[in-house]
C-alpha cells in the first residue's frame, strides 16, 4: 500500500526544516519549551505554521513540561487542514517528537486498520524515526485505535537492539540531567501558537483554560 502512495509529508530535523521551510505550504514544529532558537518566519506571506511545545520523554514524569492531548488534537487538525498541500514536520533531531506526530497524521489520513501501513510509510519518508513512546499512547486514544497504531510501532522496535539502546540513553539522560528539562507549563495555551501565512503575529490554538493531563 505504501510503495506508490505519497502523502506529501516530510520529516526533518530542526537544521533540515531551517534549510526547506519555504518549500512547503505547511510547517508543523515541535520544540523544547521557550526554546530561544526555534524555526520562525520573518517575512510574509509564508507557509502556514503550527509551534507545539513540550519535552521528549517516553514516560510520564510529573516535573516535567509533557506533551498532552490537546497538542495531539492539534497537530491531527493540523495534517487534516493541509491535506492537500505540501505538510513539513519537525523537531530538533527529527526522531521522537516529529515523527510521533507525523504517524499521527499518516495514521489518520490512511483510516483505521491500516496502521501497518502508516508505519511503513513513515519509515520510508524518515528511516530515522524512532515515535516518541508517551505520544503513541495519547495518538492510539485520540483516534480511537485500540493501542493499534503503537503495537504497529512496536512490532518494528522490538525486532531491532538499536531501538532499546535508543531508549536506554533517553533515560539516562534524564535521570542524569533532570534541570535540563522545563517544567510543566502553568496553562497549557502558553504551549501552542499558529503562525498564519499573511501575519507575523502569532495566535493560541489551546484554549487558556486547558490544564495539563498525564
């Protein structure tokens, strides 16, 4: 299903997004909070871009800025927005957080039943994924797959050591770094803005009264 098939999305890391961004008609970033260098337009129009903000980690930590369903909804929105245009995710590194996302919307345009598929094609548009683990979880709920989607992953993950090792060095540095990591955001609002193409001033997308949820 996924040799011929071309849904337009990209995956990259922060470097490769600052080189390509005007290439696309959509940006969906994903950054550590109050990151002071993240990817921006300084001229309009440009393409239109959704900033989601939270840290990777792959399990619930409760001192730390986590991602919460409403950035889920939001980038699913999003994808379904520019379904028919030329859709750019990214992260800093490319592997956790933007590629999470981007199965969320791969999922979501393929339908349910196809999450075999969803995973193929994400790994043949980004070979270095590696799907933030605690983002699969909330995408499976929020598309009411039935934890589908991230066995689909799992059953990649768990026939290679390299994703283990992957996962081992996550924690590690963590455990070892742990003032690395923001603490979570007092309204979740101040944790997602859009960029619409014919303005330079940013918006809300996640209403002000919306509270974490593990």
């Amino acid at each position: 299903m996924t040799d011929d098939l071309d849904l337009n999305i990209s995956v990259t890391s922060l470097s490769g997004a600052t080189r390509a961004k005007r290439r696309f008609d959509a940006v969906l970033t994903i950054e550590d909070p109050l990151f002071r260098n993240g990817l921006r337009f300084h001229k309009k129009p440009h393409p239109d871009q959704l900033v989601l903000m939270f840290e990777d980690v792959d399990t619930y930590q409760s001192t730390v800025a986590m991602p919460a369903i409403q950035h889920v909804e939001a980038a699913i929105s999003f994808g379904r927005e520019h379904a028919g245009g030329k859709l750019l995710v990214h992260c800093k590194a490319g592997v956790a957080r933007s590629t999470a996302l981007a199965l969320a919307i791969i999922a979501d345009r393929l339908g349910e039943g196809n999450e075999a598929a969803a995973v193929r094609y994400l790994l043949k548009i980004r070979k270095e994924s590696a799907p933030n683990l605690f983002l699969l979880d909330m995408i499976d709920d929020y598309l009411e797959r039935g934890g589908k989607l991230k066995a689909a992953w799992m059953s990649v993950e768990n026939a290679s050591a390299h994703y283990a090792e992957h996962r081992k060095l996550k924690r590690e540095m963590l455990e070892k770094n742990p003032a690395l990591y923001r603490e979570p955001f007092h309204c979740l609002s101040y944790s997602a803005w859009r960029y619409r193409p014919n303005t330079l001033i940013r918006e809300g997308v996640i209403e002000p009264t919306a509270a974490p949820r593990p």
